[in-house]
C-alpha cells in the first residue's frame, strides 16, 4: 500500500485538531459466510462447531446468574466451572434445549470467576461467562469471547480481554486476574499516558507497549492526512457528532501507518501466547481498545452488528451515556475501505498479517 510523506502543515494540523496525540482523540447471523480476512484455508472450510445459536451469562448484583441459550437440542445439563478448562466442577441443572437457568446467590462461591458448561444431549458443549471480570477499579475489563461467529463457531471466554487504565488494582484483584492465568499485558497509551499512570500488575505478567499513536515509524500516512482531516470533520458534523476530536482520530488509527504496527503486533502477540490470558487497554478501554477488538472480533468472523454492540457496550461499563458513538467505529471502517477497498486487504496491506498469524488466531480463540 502506497504511503505518502505529509508537508509540516499537515502534520501540525493534525496535532491541533488531536488527531495524532490528545487523549480525547484517540484515548481514544446465517452460518456459512466465511470471516474477512481469514486465510484461504479456512474460508474453504466453514464449520458449525456447536448446536447453540445463542447464550449468554448475566450475573445479578446479589450475585446470582441467569444463564439463557438457544439450540437445537432436546435439552441442555449445565456445570459450573472456575475455569473455562476445567473438566470437572458444580452441577446447576439441566433446561429445554432453548430455555433458562437461574443460579441463586450463595450458590457459587462469591470470589473468583465462574465458567458454565452447556451439555446438550446431542451436539458439542459450549462454555459461557459473565462478560464483566469483576475488577471494581477497571470497570471497563471485560472478556471479548463468547460471540457467534457467521459460520456457526463460538470465540472462547477467558482467553483474551479488554479494558481501561489498570493502573490501580487492587491485591485482591490482581490475585483474581493471576487464577484467570493472565500471563500478558499489552498498553495502547502513549509514552504521556504510561508515565502518569503506570499499570499496576501481579508479579509474572509480561508487559509489552503497543503505542498506537508512536512516532517510532516516522510520520507518514496512507492517504492525505489534509483529505482525511476534511473528511471526518464533514462526516463528524453530518452525523452530529458529540465529540468531533473523536470523529477525526478513529479514521487516523486506520490512515496513520504508526498505527499499523501497533495493531499488528497485538494481533500477533495474542495469537502468540501460548502461556494464558492476554488483556490489552488504553485509558478508557473504549476507543484504542475499541478498534483493536474491532480489528479482533472481524478477524475472528464475528459479525458486524455484533462487532458494533460489543463497541457501545462500554457506554454501559463506563457508566456513560456518551463514551462512545457508533458514528465513531463506522468512520474507521469506512476508512479502510475507501483506502483499502476491503477489511481482508487492510490486514494483508496494512497490518500487514501474514495467513499463518491469522490462522493461529482462529484456531486458539474459535470452538471447533
């Protein structure tokens, strides 16, 4: 993909405008369908590893849980398990094949984190979580799995996470993320961010920068940086967006090369971790950490509308009616394709993601 070296003027329109630097910029379905960007290999096979259509774990404030799926079974037993791996664990009960389970509070033990394991009487079992970790002081820290895919698979919980700043966690919740066997830490903050709050982590946990807006590639962009500073500000006030620093900075995490290599080499580092857990952040955990789980979640074949929730759902975790704007994510995928033409040849050209990264991905985060 050709790149272009922009005139001082551009560069520093774009500072001002907080394109590149300012956090507030940039702290800022039918199975079959094969995933964007997938190899060939695994676009000429698509399977439905599991009967289930949908689930989904909830957990009450009093510490209950009601668990809910959709399937083609008969009926569906279901065991509680304190970690996605384990063999053995807590029976809850057994349901219709589409029906509901309420796990009452005290039931559980209140510490840790529980797993619960979808039997059906015919078919694969499927593992579910609560999407939420549970660390008060990074509401945002949440698990990207337990999405359905187009082509009928699950992407698994307690592999990899999301969230905002750690830099203030607490012993017991660091306590909590080593029995989720978190082994990596990746930080999207830029060097201003990663001094004043420097992550807090329990010791064992590898920790590795991934600046999205680094200068350490030089300041060069895949298309104008003029046109596309134009472009965002026109679509951000179309749109009416609340925050057009926002509207201007998600379609630069796309055109800003610097920003290639940081996503690349989250891909890559999640793909890579064969010791655990990964969790990679920003400040927020919503607009950095939004396009990588963007990225991410295509990556694995999860559908767009769905890609498009899991985005807004930090307005819910963040408490804030505004965090995000679905405008926002819309924009940076409408940047790749008008650069790139299609998501497939954003990873190839931009990110720059061979087919073996790709498929190591999948095959570690996808049932089946």
């Amino acid at each position: 993909m050709r790149t272009h070296r922009i005139a001082q003027a551009a560069v520093t329109a774009a500072l001002l405008t907080g394109t590149l630097l300012a956090p507030p910029a940039l702290a800022a379905a039918p199975a079959g369908a094969p995933a964007a960007g997938a190899p060939a290999s695994a676009q000429a096979t698509t399977r439905a590893a599991v009967p289930f259509t949908a689930a989904t774990a909830k957990r009450a404030a009093d510490g209950g849980y009601t668990l809910s799926w959709a399937s083609g079974a008969g009926s569906v037993t279901v065991t509680a398990l304190a970690s996605p791996d384990a063999t053995t664990g807590t029976p809850v009960g057994t349901a219709p094949g589409t029906g509901s389970l309420t796990v009452p509070a005290g039931a559980l033990a209140a510490t840790g984190r529980w797993y619960f394991r979808l039997v059906p009487d015919s078919g694969s079992p499927l593992v579910i979580a609560e999407r939420s970790a549970g660390i008060e002081s990074a509401r945002n820290f949440r698990d990207i799995g337990g999405y359905r895919t187009t082509d009928g698979r699950w992407v698994r919980p307690g592999l990899v996470y999301r969230s905002n700043k750690i830099n203030k966690l607490s012993d017991a919740e660091q306590q909590l993320l080593l029995s989720q066997r978190l082994t990596l830490d990746i930080d999207l903050r830029n060097a201003v961010e990663r001094y004043q709050d420097p992550d807090r982590l329990p010791a064992g946990v590898t920790y590795q920068v991934a600046d999205v807006v680094s200068f350490d590639h030089g300041i060069r962009f895949h298309d104008s940086a003029l046109m596309t500073l134009a472009e965002a500000i026109a679509a951000g006030l179309f749109s009416g967006s609340s925050d057009l620093g926002q509207s201007i900075g998600y379609p630069f995490m796309v055109n800003f090369v610097g920003a290639d290599y940081a996503f690349r080499d989250l891909v890559t580092a999640v793909a890579n971790n064969d010791s655990g857990a990964t969790v990679y952040h920003c400040s927020s955990g919503k607009d950095r950490t939004g396009w990588s789980t963007a990225v991410l979640l295509t990556l694995l074949g999860v559908p767009r509308e769905t890609v498009e929730a899991d985005f807004l759902a930090s307005n819910d975790y963040l408490g804030n009616p505004k965090a995000v704007e679905l405008s926002w994510l819309r924009a940076a995928f409408a940047q790749v394709d008008k650069i790139y033409g299609d998501f497939g040849s954003y990873v190839r050209e931009g990110l720059r993601l061979d087919d073996a990264t790709v498929a190591k991905l999948r095959a570690k985060l996808l049932t089946g």
